[in-house]
C-alpha cells in the first residue's frame, strides 16, 4: 500500500467521525482540496439495491444547477436537417461515416455522443467500442432524439450520469470544490426519486463526499434540506 503524504494525513485529521449535515460537509471538501487547481468533486452513495436484479437497476442523467465545471465535447451521429440543428446547437463533431471511422481507428475527440434515431443501426455497430468508454448513446439517457439541439444544450450545460455498479454503489460528479452545495442537493433528490421500486429495506445506507484529492467526508443521509447557504 503507498503511504500517503503528510497533507493528505493532516487533511485526513481534520475530518469528523461522523456524518455531518450536506453544507458542512461541502465547506469540509472545499476547505480539504488544497491543490493549485479546482478540484474534481464526487458524490457516493451506498444504496441498499441488488444491481444483479433487473428491477434493481439505478441509472439515469441530472442536470446540475451549476454546471459540471467540465468542457464537454459532444459528437453527433446524424444526417440532412438534424445534422444542420447539430451545428448550430454547438455540436463539436458531426457526421455519421467519418464520425464512424474515426472511432474505429480508436479516435475519440469527444466526451459524450448524441445520435438521432435513424442513425442508431449504424451506432450500433459501434457497441463494443463506445459501451466500454460510456459513450454509446442511449434513448433512456435522452442521448437517442430527434431533439439534438436540446441533447447537446443539457449535456454541455452541465448534465451528468450516474449508474449504481454492482456494489450498489453510485459515483457521481458534483462539479469542483469551488461550487456550492446546490448541485448536491439535485442529485441527491433525483437519486430519491428514481429509487426502484423492488428494493427493500433502507435504501440509502450511506453518502460520502471527496474531491479528486483529499479524503472523503460521510454525510448525514437524514438531511433532506439545507444544501445552500440560504436555506440555513
């Protein structure tokens, strides 16, 4: 096991043994991420689901209400007019055979994909390459539409996954420790919400947050309000 560095002990001493309510705990990880750049934050969250049940399963996209603090870069497979709505909407990279080659030739210059219904025969081809990377596009994730335009707004807006794998665990950004507690806030009502309805017993067992570099901080799963600074 690497032994971890002095400020990452000293981080790690400064964080309580128990949960603390969601705004504490974003000040805690602001206050932890103490690198010269805007940390990465992630949410986790233990949920009582068996992800080996079909009815069990936890995935879905949320929109952040402060963006993801990311540049997403988004490639459309489409045609004719869509391809047209594609470009003005902001579309990095458009098109359906060089689109397809590229990737092929393992060239992924793009962090998200987009296809419009008539195109998914040839994205599908594609499976085995864009499943494995996150980036086949998906009607449930709203990345198979005819409604590129709005596909490309949300995901460049700050719209992001999450997918509880096979520990019933969810990893989920939240945007850089600079952020406020807000985008906390939507993601954990919209993991709530989509609860399944097949899982039993407490389904939230436990929630930690973490920047890309410090350690994480357990918070209370109990408190449904307070995320922002005026709602104290």
């Amino acid at each position: 096991m690497a032994k971890k560095s002095k400020a990452y002990r000293e981080a790690i001493a400064k964080v309580p043994s128990e949960a603390v309510a969601p705004l504490e705990a974003m000040k805690l990880v602001k206050e932890l991420a103490t690198k010269k750049f805007d940390e990465t934050v992630e949410v986790h969250f233990r949920l009582g689901i068996d992800t080996r049940q079909a009815d069990q399963q936890l995935r879905g996209t949320v929109s952040l209400p402060n963006g993801s603090g990311k540049t997403v870069r988004v490639a459309v497979f489409a045609e004719g007019a869509m391809a047209e709505a594609a470009k003005e909407a902001g579309a990095d990279i458009v098109g359906t055979e060089e689109l397809t080659q590229q990737i092929q030739a393992g060239e992924f210059n793009f962090d998200a994909a987009v296809a419009t219904p008539d195109q998914m025969g040839k994205v599908g081809r594609l499976g085995k390459i864009l499943g494995p990377r996150g980036l086949m596009p998906n009607p449930k994730l709203g990345t198979v539409t005819t409604d590129v335009a709005k596909a490309i707004k949300e995901l460049k807006g700050g719209r992001v996954e999450y997918r509880a794998d096979r520990y019933g665990i969810a990893h989920v950004v939240l945007g850089k420790a600079s952020f406020t507690a807000e985008n906390y806030g939507t993601v954990y009502d919209e993991v709530l919400r989509m609860k399944p309805a097949a899982a039993k017993g407490k389904y939230v067992k436990s929630i930690s947050v973490s920047s890309t570099m410090g350690p994480g901080v357990a918070v209370d799963s109990s408190v449904t309000r307070a995320y922002t600074e005026a709602a104290e």
